[in-house]
C-alpha cells in the first residue's frame, strides 16, 4: 500500500501545488510584467509562493491519491480479494492511516514554523516589486504616465534608432499649477548609467510655463506665463530603475509572519488593552456631568475632604420636565434644543472615535486569532479528505485520473466555499473565530465518518438505482419483479390462495368505503400521521403475496407485481382491483375442465 500511495501522493500534489500557484501567477501578474525582473527574483519569489500555497494543495493531493489508488484496487477486484480472504478495509487503510498521521504531523509544525517565514518573505518580495518603476517602453500613440510627475505622448517612434517623433511632454513634478507643457520634433530617451535617473533629448521644440511666486499665488492681476523656442533642450529626469528589497521587519511582525506563541503573545497584549481602554471608557461614561450635575461631590470629614459618590436625590412628585419647558419663551426654547443637539452629536462623535480605535484593536485580535486555528486546521483537514478520498474510491470503484479528479475538484471546491465563508465571517466578527475557522471542518467531518462506516459495510452509497427504488418504495410506485420458480418449497393451490386473497378484498373493499366516508380535514391528518387501516391492509397484501411468490402460475406472477410495494391512498383502488383479478383466476382454476 505504501509503495503505491507515497508515488501517487507525490506526484498529485505536485500537480495541485502548480495548478494553484498558476492561480497565484494571474492574480499578481500586473505586479510581475514589465518591471525588468530578472529570473533569480521571480523564482525566488515562485518558490516562496509555492511553500505558501502547500496548505491549499496538501489536503487536494492526499483527496486525490486516496481517490485514485481505492479506485484502481476497486476497478481490478483487489479490494474484493482482500475482505473474501478476511482482510477488513480498515486493516488495508492501517498503513495509509500511519503514514497520513505523520503527514498532518508534519503539516502542524510546517505551519507554525516554516510559513511564517516564508509569506513573510513572499509578501515583502511582492510589496518590493510592486514599488519598482516599470521597464522604460513608451507605446505610440496614447499617453504614458509610468514616469513620476510626467506624461509623454509620441505620435511615431523608430524602433531602430530609438527616435521619437512629434513629442508631446507634460510636467506636473511642481504641482498642477506649476505645469509645463514641451512640444518637440523628435527626441531621445534613454536611462543612465546609474540606473536612477532618465537622460531626455529634444529637438526643435517650444516650451510653456507657468510663472507664480514662491508663495504659489498670482503676482499680479493677469497669469504670467513664459514661452521658450529651443533648438536643443536636455533634460535629466528622476526615474528609479534599480529593484530595492524591502526590510522584512516591518512584514514579520504583522500575523502572517508569527508562530503559535508570538499570536499568542499578541493576543493577550493587544486584548489587555482592549479590557484596559474598556473599562476606561466605561468609566467615563458612567462618570459623565448630565444636568451639570457632577457625579462626585466633596466632604470633608475629621479636617480631611474626599470625593465621594453623590446620592440619589428622592422626588416626592416626579418633575414635570414639558411644564418647565414651556414656561420659558420661544427663543429660550429653541436655545435649548440647540444646545441639547449639539451636546448630544458631540457625544455621539466621541463614542464613535472610540468605538473606532477599540474595533481596530479586536480586529487585530480576531486576525491573529484566525492565523492561529489556521495553524491546526491544516493537519485535520488531511485527516479529513483522506478518511473521504479513501472509502469514496472504494465505493466508486472506478481508477485512473478522470473520475477521481472530478470527485475530488468538486469536494475541494465544496471544502474551499465554506472555509472562505467561515473565514470572512470570523474575520469581520459575525461569529466567533474557532467557529469560523473550523466551519469546514465540522461539515466535512460527518460525511468523511458516513463514507467510512458504508464502504467497511460495502454499502452502495452511490448506487442511483437504489435511491430510485427507495424513493419509488416511498411513493408506492416501484414495480415487483417476481417471477415463476421451478422449483418451490410448498405448493400454491387455488382454493387456499382464494382463501387467502378474499378477506384481502373484503378489507380492501370496507377500507375504501371507509376513507371516502372521512371529510378533507381528516384526509389530510391521516396522511401526515398514517393510518392504522393502511397498516393492517399493508400486512395482509404483503402476507398474500409471500403465499403467491411460490405459484408457478404465470398469469397469477404476473398480477402478484401488479401490487404496490406501499399501500397509499392514491394506489388503494390498484391494490382492490389486483386483488379481484386474483380472485376470478383462482375461481377460473378451481372449474372443472369440462365447464
């Protein structure tokens, strides 16, 4: 077993690790193309990317194996041979079981000590490549803006000399209003040898400015401008084409860089401070002047004074609050409302500033918290989809890469909405985190345990015809496929089954009489709660139709499959009819042959 899973398992998550790190590749292909990277750089960051993206390709790979190799040992009958020589499925699983519970093993201490360091790398790479000013290639025709505080315009350009035609150069390095528009003939850009700056030649050109003082704001009442013919004009232009890494500080101590016990740390610091600040605000709240009335008041006792909570004061007769307030004059009035709005909106304004800074705090809370689950999920998940890869593709039964690979795309796809659903919800606080985290986990859970318990049962799970003739036998619409044996071992006369088949008429006959004698009310009720008269009429068809089963009578099996796997009201007229034709065959039998 081990022999053939430890190849197929390495080969499916190699083949998953690239799919999805294609996936990583047209997500962040802007930040990539055109920078002028070289090969070291972007496989250094290809190869961060790939350790980044093994929790998402580990748990398909191990689904994938599972699925393909149970399949193949289905398919070829090894799995047959295997439980006819008494060897159990879950004995055949034992060394795969080992071998995935070293995998998940593995897979805890890869997540709490490998990626940090490696989406601390990946995310700084990245960040640094999308601070890098792109590779200099302006296009014809449209305007470029890739160059800091200018945009270009070029009519034409020849590709082998480099010469750019019928130029057109807005300024806005010093401010919009301080902008400077340059037309020229032609023109030459190129990079300097320090690989910081931009060496720009033009040719027969003009050029307009602005004029403004230092402060900004026009001289006079008229806008000065300057205009300026040139022949020659060389201009030295800042652009950065250098690749400037980033310092990973600032990235390894955000929560995609820590471990267990630095989430941990963060965890307790940053909620300290929400509990601190809390009970701060709490305090000030129930501390708060209202009526200006303080909440403290001042005694003094034995020569020293204390603040001390001021008491209640009782109210013989509750205070009339509309009466004060229209005693006074309108303008009085209408003071007092400003007032009581604007204290009111300031107030709110300050609880909701810090309603701000205390939700940025339990936010960084709740991301630290999910990055740590994250750090166990890994190692359950695999567990998970090799307990459903595993008996799935002992059911199925089919081998190869095809059928395997549509089970396990679609189960992943499955797997991966929940845990993004529960993801999001933990990350914006609509359930706690370890819900969240672990919401697909507990869904796939159940089925992992389900598939399990049918394949060592060797139950047909997916067996569509048996959901049909389940649903049919629900319904009373599955049809019987008896036929006549050759042998039996007690014989059918007429006389005993028309013994047996008129009390079956009679009842039927008295229970229709009875159900088209109940109102709709009772109709209804009985169909939800089963009626006892459909039970016992249930029990003597199902007793006739054993008697009969033995007939070598092929007119008489042939009506015996006439008969309803389930007696209901809508096929109890089919049951009576059977049941009479039954009847007159057996009479028809029991004639003397010369009548």
């Amino acid at each position: 077993m081990l022999q053939s899973y430890v190849p197929l398992l390495l080969m499916t998550f190699f083949i998953c690790l690239f799919i999805v790190l294609m996936q990583f590749l047209w997500r962040y292909i802007d930040d990539l193309v055109g920078k002028g990277l070289t090969i070291d750089v972007i496989a250094e960051l290809f190869f961060y990317a790939a350790l980044t993206m093994v929790p998402m390709a580990l748990p398909l790979a191990i689904l994938l194996a599972s699925l393909m190799i149970f399949g193949n040992l289905g398919e070829r009958f090894e799995l047959t041979a295997m439980k006819a020589s008494g060897i159990s499925l879950l004995k055949v699983m034992s060394p795969l079981i080992v071998l995935i519970s070293f995998i998940a093993v593995g897979a805890f201490f890869f997540q709490n000590n490998v990626l940090p360091i490696a989406q601390t790398k990946m995310w700084t790479l990245l960040y640094s490549m999308r601070q890098k000013s792109p590779e200099l290639e302006i296009p014809e025709g449209v305007f470029y803006s890739q160059i800091p505080g200018y945009n270009f315009f070029v009519q034409s350009k020849d590709r082998e000399s480099g010469t750019l035609y019928n130029m057109m150069i807005y300024d806005v390095s010093r401010g919009f209003d301080n902008a400077r528009v340059i037309l020229a003939d032609s023109g030459h850009l190129k990079s300097a040898d320090d690989k910081v700056h931009l060496f720009l030649q033009l040719y027969d050109g003009e050029q307009f400015e602005n004029l403004r003082d230092n402060n900004g704001s026009v001289a006079s009442g008229n806008q000065p401008y300057r205009r300026e013919h040139f022949e020659l004009k060389e201009i030295l232009l800042a652009f950065d084409a250098n690749f400037n890494r980033m310092d990973e500080s600032g990235m390894r101590n955000q929560y995609v860089g820590k471990n267990i016990s630095e989430l941990q740390q963060t965890i307790d610091s940053v909620g300290e401070r929400v509990d601190s600040v809390g009970a701060v605000y709490a305090r000030e709240f129930r501390e708060a002047t209202y009526v200006r009335v303080p909440y403290y008041m001042n005694v003094t006792a034995d020569g020293k004074s204390r603040q001390v909570k001021r008491p209640a004061v009782p109210l013989e007769v509750p205070l009339d609050i509309d009466s004060l307030y229209y005693k006074e004059n309108p303008s009085k009035t209408r003071s007092y409302l400003t007032m009581a709005l604007n204290r009111a909106q300031t107030m709110r304004q300050e609880y909701e500033f810090k309603s701000y800074v205390m939700e940025e705090d339990r936010y960084t809370i709740r991301r630290h918290a999910i990055e740590m689950q994250k750090k166990f999920t890994l190692s359950f998940a695999c567990l998970i989809f090799f307990f459903i890869g595993a008996p799935l593709g002992a059911i199925i039964r089919k081998g190869g890469i095809g059928t395997p690979l549509v089970i396990s795309v679609f189960l992943f796809i499955f797997y991966y909405i929940i845990d993004n659903t529960g993801y999001k919800l933990a990350r914006d606080g609509a359930m706690p985190v370890w819900e969240g985290i672990w919401l697909s986990s507990f869904v796939l859970l159940p089925l992992g345990v389900f598939l399990t318990y049918k394949a060592m049962n060797d139950s047909a799970v997916l067996n569509i015809d048996a959901y049909k003739n389940f649903i049919r036998r629900l319904r009373g619409t599955q049809k019987r496929e008896l036929e006549v044996k050759e042998y039996a071992m007690e014989d059918v006369t007429p006389a005993e089954a028309l013994s047996r088949l008129e009390p079956l008429a009679a009842e039927g006959a008295r229970l229709r009489e009875q159900w088209r004698g109940f109102p709709l009310w009772k109709k209804a009720g009985y169909r939800i709660l089963r009626y006892k008269g459909f039970d016992s009429l249930q029990n003597s068809m199902n007793d006739v139709i054993d008697f009969l089963s033995n007939s070598k009578n092929a007119m008489a099996i042939r009506l015996v499959n006439e008969y309803p796997y389930k007696i209901t009201p809508r096929n109890l007229q089919k049951v009576i009819d059977t049941t009479d034709e039954l009847v007159r065959l057996c009479k028809e039998l029991l004639k003397p042959k010369n009548e």
